[in-house]
C-alpha cells in the first residue's frame, strides 16, 4: 500500500516512535520528510540516514514545541524547505523526568502538568492549523496519544501527560470536521502502554518497566509481547493511505488487545489455557 502524499513533517523523529514513522513514510513511497527534534541532533542525523537508505531526502529541524512561538515556526520553516507539508504527525515529548514525579507520589508540580500542556495540547492546536495551510487535498493529521491516559486515572504521577492527551484527543475530533472539507484527516494514534528501549518507556524507572513487562507477560496483554514502535508506525503510514480517506476524528489503539482487559476479573479467568 503505497502512499501518494509526498512530504511530511514528523515532530519529535530523532528518536522512538515518531524515528519509526518518519522511516516507514520513506520506506511507503513519501519523497520528503522534515525530521523534526529538540537536542538531540546526532539521533536526528541517524533518522536522516535510515529516511536516505529508504530513498527518500530528509531535512533536519530543530524547535522547542513547549514554546508556542517555535511550534508555529518549525511547521513554516519545515513547509518551506519540504516544498508542502501533506503529511503532519505530532509525535514529540519532553523527557520522562520532566513530566513525571516519583513512583509513588500524587502531588505533580504545577510546572510539570504546565510542560505536559505546552508541549502537548498547545504545541498541537498552533502546529496542526499551521501545517493545513500547507497541505493539498487528502492531507493527514496524527497526534500521538496515550490512551489509558487519556481516558482513565490510575497512574497517578502521570496526571499532567494524562490530561494533556485527553485535550490532544478532544482537539483531533474538532478538528477533523474542521478540515473535512479540505479532505484532510485528523486522528489520534496510541501505542500500547509500553515500548521497547529506544522510546520514552525506556526513561521510566526500571522498577516501573520490569512491573509492566511482567504484567504483559503473565497475559494481561493478549498477545503477551511490547507494543514496539514499529507497530505504531505501520498504523501511520496506513492512515496516511488512500484507502483510509474516511477515517478522520478517531482515537486508535495499538497495543495487540491489552486494553480490552478487564480490571475487575482475575486473570486467570480472562487468559485462555
Ligand atoms: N513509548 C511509549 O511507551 C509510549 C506509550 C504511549 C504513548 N506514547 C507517545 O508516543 C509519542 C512518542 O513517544 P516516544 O516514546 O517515541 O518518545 P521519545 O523516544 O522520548 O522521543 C521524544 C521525541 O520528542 C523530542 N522532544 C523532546 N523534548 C522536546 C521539546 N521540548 N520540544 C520538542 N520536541 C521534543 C525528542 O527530541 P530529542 O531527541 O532532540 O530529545 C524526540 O524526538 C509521545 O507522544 C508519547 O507520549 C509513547
């Protein structure tokens, strides 16, 4: 399934998850892709090398989206270089320890939950509109959400993020009918509630990754394996497939089942012998 759209801008692709997608847009046939990061440009140059090998070009783009100014100029400046901007994908976030307090605490400093909104829900209403201006017909949104997050409440050191994706998600709706008449499709993207190594989980503390590779393995995740980021990558370039032109204002999973699980019952009668 080829893609026909030609640029993209991929916001946070120095690294994890949004590296995947900008590679996968390549490897689908998307001929230019502004690969977008914050400090880490030697990742970003390997980003550029994978896009390159998929034969592709690339640009490299650095801004801080926490900062509204840079989330609106780094959608122009990327526009400007690509030649358009077909494609849009928010995929950017502040390192772990600046968004989330230690394992056990409830009390998330205010200026924790203020970067989880700027980077996140701010950053994403002034560079979606922006990067619409630059899209033909049949362009594509995604925002990368976390749904448990976004929809529930039990991980409490994540508040900020958790809220944070909420707004991301609601704003995806909105805007869908906004820009169904342009034909452009907004959609939100979550991962499954872990990953591998190279992505934001790996920052998490390892008795938090140890406890939630575990409980993928005894079965609460079906499919009893990590959401990796080229899961999440695949679904990106599908949604930016023709065939997924009516697709628009959804909120979509990639975790192999695990939130279908139910809380309330013990494992043992939900896992099949
Ligand atoms: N990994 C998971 O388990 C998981 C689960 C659910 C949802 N998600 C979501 O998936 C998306 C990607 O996560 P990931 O795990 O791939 O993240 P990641 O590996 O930590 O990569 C984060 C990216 O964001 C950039 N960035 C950091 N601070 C920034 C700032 N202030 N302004 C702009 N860009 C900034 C980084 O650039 P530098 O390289 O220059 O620092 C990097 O490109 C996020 O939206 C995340 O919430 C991830």
């Amino acid at each position: 399934m080829k893609i026909k759209l030609s640029t993209a801008l991929v916001m946070g692709s120095s690294r994890g998850i949004g590296r995947a997608i900008a590679t996968k847009l390549a490897r689908e046939g998307v001929k230019r892709i502004g690969i977008h990061y914050h400090s880490r440009r030697d990742e970003a140059e390997k980003t550029l090398a994978l896009v390159t090998q998929a034969g592709s070009s690339g640009v490299l783009l650095q801004a801080d989206t926490s900062d509204a100014k840079q989330a609106r100029s780094v959608v122009e400046q990327a526009a400007e270089e690509l030649g358009g901007c077909d494609i849009f994908v928010q995929s950017a976030v502040p390192t772990f320890e600046k968004i989330y307090e230690h394992a056990l605490s409830t009390e998330v400093p205010l200026s924790k939950w203020q970067l989880a909104f700027d980077s996140q829900a701010r950053a994403f209403f002034i560079a979606a509109p922006t990067a619409a201006k630059y899209m033909r017909d049949g362009g594509r949104i995604i925002a990368l959400s976390y749904r448990a997050g976004a929809e529930t409440g039990g991980w409490q050191p994540w508040i900020g993020m958790g809220s944070a994706k909420a707004a991301l998600e609601s704003m995806c709706r909105y805007l869908a009918v906004a820009m169904a008449r342009d034909g452009i499709t907004v959609n939100a993207v979550s991962p499954g509630a872990w990953g591998d190594k190279s992505t934001l989980f790996g920052q998490t503390p390892q008795q938090v990754q140890d406890a939630m590779n575990e409980w993928g393995r005894v079965g609460w995740n079906p499919m009893k394996r990590n959401c990796l980021p080229s899961d999440v990558a695949n679904l990106c370039a599908l949604l930016c497939s023709d065939e997924a032109a009516f697709v628009t204002g959804q909120s979509i999973v990639v975790d192999g089942g695990g939130s279908l699980m139910n809380p309330e019952f013990p494992l043992a009668l939900q896992v099949p012998r």
